[in-house]
C-alpha cells in the first residue's frame, strides 16, 4: 500500500507550502503506479483518463489547503472546490500528463498555482521521474531544485523548438488547425509530449524555447506562467477565430507566436 504523504508544516509560507504540495502529492503518485492498481477510467475521450492517483493526490492537496488556508478558494482538475473570501485561488492539478502517467511514461508531474486579482503569485511544478522541482514567485527568480535559473534569452521562433498539443477531434476544426499550422510551420521543431506544466517548465528552464496551445485549462496554465515569468520570459492570451491561444516563451518567441495566430 501506498505510504501516507507528510502534511505540510503549520506555519509555512505560501511558497514554501506549494512546493511541500506538490513533491508530496508527486511522490505519492509515484509509489501508487508501482504499487496499486490504479483504475483507470475514461473521461471525454480514449486519451483523457483519470486514474486512483489523480483523485489520491487531489485529496491530499485540497484537505491541506482547507486546514493550512481556510479562506482561500480552491479548484481542482478532478472536481474539487472551495469558493473561498481571501481573493485568492489555488488551482492544483495533482497528476498533470495523466495519460502519460497511466502508460508507464516517464513525462508527467504534480502542479500548482496560487492566483490574485493581479494574476499568479506562485507557481510549483514536481517532476517525480527528473527529481525536478520548479518554483515561481511573483517578484523573485524562478528557481529549480532551489537554484535560481539564468534569464531567459530572446531568440527567434526558427531558432527554437515548440511545445504544443492539438487534440485529433479538433483537427477538423479549420479554426484550430490553421492557426496551429501556421505556428508549428515557423520553428525549428514542434514536440508534442503530453503535460502542459513540464512543458513550461522546459520553456523556463531554456530546454524548449516556446509553447502555444489554444483553449489550455488554468491547472494547465497557471503553474507554468509562474514560472515562465519569473525566468524573465513572458505570457500571452490570445482571442482568434473563437479560441484562446495561450502562448509562452522569451518576449520575442511570444511576440512572432501572436503575430503567427494574427496572420491564420
């Protein structure tokens, strides 16, 4: 049987309390796929899957943040939901890559996100299979392992590689298809690999040099704007032919991103 996660100490900080989150509920994820049977179940499609994990470390995660910050609100990808008073959200996405997870990939991590009226104030992204953890916090450098990452530089789109993901039911929609070609068709490499959050992560990190998805949920989101921002990058929604194209890199990968969704 899977081992209990640690609850987070009392009096911890924010960031501090994030980071705890999201290693515990990654760990926790980890041990269960070696050693449950994990129930995997179908959600809008063969690929959108949810598993015993993803509900596991939910519920680990939201039953901290009901005792550690009462008054803050709380939406999880599973379905859990607080209202809250504070002004202030917790978006947590407890198995970001669940597919991929449920597969036996190593590509998946636990994420989470603190948000305000002005945005994100923290972002922690777990990659269990790396040992890699990635904390963003508004007004400081977004660090991994606890080691500030070097600023992001700007390059051009042709000289970078691009994470994204378009869904094989939206691809007859000319809406999504045009605008995503028009962007994959300008960098260096497209890669596809299945969890939002790492990939931002990468992008903070330097190993990938953008990402664009469109319609991408705030779980999915938010964690890695932390993060991406606090590298000294930038993000970006864009309006287009009734999508939302959320896009994220240095400021001139996102600039040549938003004028290829403008010109689709």
């Amino acid at each position: 049987m899977a081992e209990d996660p640690t609850p987070p100490p009392p009096d911890v900080d924010d960031a501090a309390l994030a980071t705890h989150l999201v290693e515990q509920a990654g760990a926790l994820a980890a041990r269960m796929r070696t050693e449950s049977d994990l129930h995997v179940d179908t959600k809008t499609s063969v690929s959108d899957v949810v598993t015993a994990a993803d509900h596991a470390c939910e519920e680990y995660v939201v039953s901290a943040l009901r005792r550690l910050r009462p008054d803050d609100g709380i939406v999880g990808e599973e379905g859990a939901g607080h209202e809250g008073t504070s002004g202030r959200t917790w978006y947590v996405d407890p198995v970001d890559g669940t597919y991929n997870y449920a597969s036996g990939l190593a590509y998946w991590c636990s994420a989470i996100a603190l948000v305000d009226t002005d945005g994100v104030l923290v972002g922690a992204v777990h990659q269990p299979s790396a040992g890699e953890t990635w904390l963003g916090v508004r007004g400081r450098r977004t660090t991994l392992n606890g080691v500030p990452l070097a600023a992001l530089e700007d390059r051009h789109l042709d000289q970078v590689s691009l994470a994204s993901y378009i869904h094989p039911t939206t691809v007859a929609d000319a809406d999504v298809r045009e605008p995503w070609l028009r962007i994959v068709s300008a960098v260096a490499t497209p890669r596809v690999l299945g969890s939002g959050s790492v990939d931002l992560a990468g992008v903070a990190t330097g190993r990938l040099g953008g990402w664009a998805q469109h319609s991408s949920l705030p779980w999915d989101w938010w964690p890695g704007v932390a993060l991406v921002e606090g590298a000294g990058g930038t993000t970006l929604v864009v309006e287009h032919r009734g999508h939302r194209w959320h896009l994220a890199g240095s400021h001139q990968v996102v600039a040549e991103l938003a004028q290829r969704v403008a010109e689709s």
